[in-house]
C-alpha cells in the first residue's frame, strides 16, 4: 500500500499539479486504501487546525512580509555599493561585494528567489560595465542568492524545525556560522577562478576613506536590524516569532524613513507575504495529510530497522541521503523536498547518532545546490531572466561553486561542531 500512494504522487508532480495538491491527494488516496471514506474524512476535519495551530508558524509570514518591506526599500542596491567601495578595487572586488550584498541580503529576507532577482539586476550590470566575464559574473550572482536560505532568518530553515519539531530559535542560530562559511568559500573560489584566469574580473576604481566611511553610515539602519532579529532570539529576550514580528516592523520603519513606502507599496507587499504565506501554510497541510498515510503504513520505522541492520559504516548512509538530497534538488522544488523527505530521513539520521540541527543546516546546503544545478535550477532561470544572460553560461559559471559547496558539505561532515556549537550556547 505504501507504494501506491507514493506512486500517485510522482505522476502528479511529473504532469506538473502544484506541490501542495499533489501532497493532498495522493495522501488521501493513500489514506482511502488503507481505511476507506471514513479514516480520509476524519482526517481532513482535524489536519487543518492542528497543523495551524502551532505559534511558531507565525514567523513564517512574518519573516515574509519582512522580506517584502526591505524589497521596497531597495536596500540592497546600497549593500553592494557599500562594499563595491571598500574592496572594488582589488581583482574579483565586485564578484566579492555581490556575495557579501548576497549575505547581507540573505540576513534580511530569507528568500533566496528575491535575493537572486535583487542581486541579478543590481550587480551583474555593474559587473559588466567594468568587463568582467559574463559566465563568472553571473556564476557568482546565481550561488550568492541561495546564502538566504542558510542565513537567518530562513525560511527554508524553519519549515524544516518545523517537520522535525525542534527548537526553531536554536536551528537558526545553528546557520549562521555554516553561513558566513559559505560566503567565505564563495569569495575564495572567486579569487581562485581570478588568479587562474585573469582576465574575467579587472580590478575597479580605488575609494576615499571618507566616502568609505560615509558607505557605512547608509547601511547601518540594516545593520541594527540584524542584531535586533538575530541578537534578541540568541540572547533569549525574544522568541523566534516575536523576533520576526520585530524584523518585519523594523524593515516597515526603514522603508519608511527611506519615503519608499507609499500606499501601493504598502498594500502590495501585504498582498504577496499573504500570498506567500498562504502557499507554504497549504503545503504544511497537505504535507500532514501524507504524512499520515506514511505513518499508518509505517514505512518510515521499516526503514530504521532497515538501515539499522545494514553492515556497513554510518559514513556510508550518510553519503547516500546526503547524494539522494543532490539528485532530488536537480529535479524537484527545495519546499517540496523537505516536507516528502525529512519525515523519512530524519529518524535515521538520529538512529545514525547524527545531530539533528547539523542535519538541518546539511540538507539546507545540498537544497543551495539544488537551486544552481541543471535541469531545474531555478535560480539559474531567475538570474538569466533579470540579466539576459543564458542559461548555459550561468550554469556553466556557478560549476566550480557547485564544487566548492560539496566540500563545505564533507567539512561539515567530518568537523559538525562548526554547526553544533553556537546553538549549544543559546540561553
């Protein structure tokens, strides 16, 4: 019976249906196998609420309609041109400011398809005006937009504390140093790529100190708002939904005193974070409902015992969940993969002895390539839409990044304190 279900499931996502009703409908196809008509209803008349119910659910939307309000404030023009001007001037400077912009923006949003757009129509025209090549330019802008599903606040990162039930404020805290590794890797394979090949990104203009300093000032409103999100959740002053709420009020003040927001900016930014919001909360509940019928099938302790009786090394499992991950984020939606994996993966990987923070922010990481690597790709298409740079050549320019973030990965394996620690310090 459980492959019944699960079969329906692939034809519907194969045709295309949206993640959320291909969820929906093959659990309660699944459901109506194993106990009829009766077990699906008495199913669909609680799913709604208990899923819903849960506080923490309000930082997703939060966190959204944050994102929105610091969009409209165009914020992220100034974080690139804050750190054009203090490291422009060296070889591969501008790749290096689109991922610190890349970071920065990540720490503000949450949403790595609106950094990518951000960042595609901000910094690769700046990058080609000062000839850089257009395969590395686009290369850098494409790996740099998936820093906003590590960096806190993620959304990717709290729909999985979510699914595993764990503390929501600790598993962001967790991504913070995994992310300003990631960044770091970013800049380094930039001034590989550089040294190897010369020509792909002359040096810039050289900046004042006072105009240096005066960058500063413009970015320090983003700044406060960092430390206020992420401080007030590692401090324990705030939970990670009040944090959010904080954030969201905060990047409405910012708009504000920027005099970008007007009433129609206003209004639309509510209208896609409620869209948005909405989107996820569907998938969450139709997510529950096949997590039903994998529950009742008991297909996810079968595996356990499986894994469990295997003779082999625990580093070999890990290696082929972690390769499972890389292939479905070539093909599928990175909220889809989690809400169709976790619940199998994750006992596990904790039967394993695995941490299941660690595993978060690995899965989180796999899920970046996911968005870089052919077919799907999706923030290979983004970047080419905003940019007209072909697809082929982004793909092809993000390649060495891909490589480079598969290492992260095998560092994070051998040393998972870099993941584990900071979260163990949270009040």
């Amino acid at each position: 019976m459980m492959f019944f279900g699960t079969l329906v499931l692939l034809i519907m996502l194969v045709f295309g249906m949206p993640v959320a009703f291909a969820l929906g409908i093959a659990g309660m196809v699944g459901l109506f196998t194993i106990g009829g008509l009766s077990m699906v209803e008495g199913i669909l008349r609680t799913v709604a609420l208990s899923t819903t119910s849960s506080y923490e659910l309000l930082t997703i939307p939060m966190f959204i309609l944050m994102a929105e309000f610091i969009i409209v404030s165009r914020i992220a023009d100034e974080l690139f041109d804050c750190a054009k001007t203090w490291i422009g001037r060296t070889p591969a400077g501008l790749a290096i400011s689109t991922a610190l912009a890349g970071a920065g923006f990540g720490a503000i949003s949450g949403s790595s398809t609106a950094s990518a757009a951000t960042l595609s129509a901000t910094t690769i025209p700046a990058m080609l005006r000062n000839d850089y090549n257009p395969r590395f330019a686009s290369g850098v802008v494409a790996i740099s937009g998936p820093l906003a599903m590590l960096i806190p606040p993620s959304i990717a990162l709290i729909l999985y504390g979510l699914i595993a039930d764990i503390s929501i404020g600790k598993l962001l805290i967790a991504g913070i140093i995994p992310g300003l590794l990631v960044t770091c890797v970013i800049i380094l394979t930039s001034l590989l790529l550089v040294m190897i090949f010369p020509h792909f990104a002359p040096a810039g203009r050289a900046y004042s100190m006072a105009e240096k300093f005066r960058s500063l000032t413009i970015i320090g409103p983003m700044v406060i708002l960092i430390t206020l999100v992420t401080g007030c959740i590692y401090l324990g002053i705030a939970t990670p939904t009040e944090s959010a709420s904080l954030g969201a009020f905060g990047a409405m003040c910012i708009a504000l005193a920027r005099k970008r927001l007007s009433f129609q900016s206003f209004y639309t930014a509510l209208r896609k974070a409620a869209a948005t919001s909405c989107m996820i909360v569907m998938i969450i509940i139709c997510a529950h409902i096949f997590s039903y019928y994998f529950t009742l099938t008991g297909v996810t302790q079968d595996l356990v015992a499986l894994v469990a009786s295997l003779d082999v090394e625990t580093w070999v499992i890990l290696l082929l969940i972690i390769l499972l991950y890389l292939v479905l984020g070539c093909f599928m939606d990175q909220i889809a993969i989690l809400f169709l994996t976790v619940p199998i993966t994750l006992p596990i990987i904790l039967a394993l002895g695995y941490d299941p923070f660690w595993f978060g922010v690995v899965v989180i990481i796999t899920a970046e390539i996911g968005l870089v690597t052919p077919p799907i790709g999706l923030n290979v298409f983004v970047v080419s839409a905003y940019s007209n740079v072909k697809v082929k050549d982004i793909f092809i320019g993000v390649s060495p990044h891909v490589v480079a973030h598969l290492l992260v990965i095998a560092l994070l394996a051998i040393f998972p304190a870099i993941v584990t620690w900071l979260p163990e310090t949270v009040r």
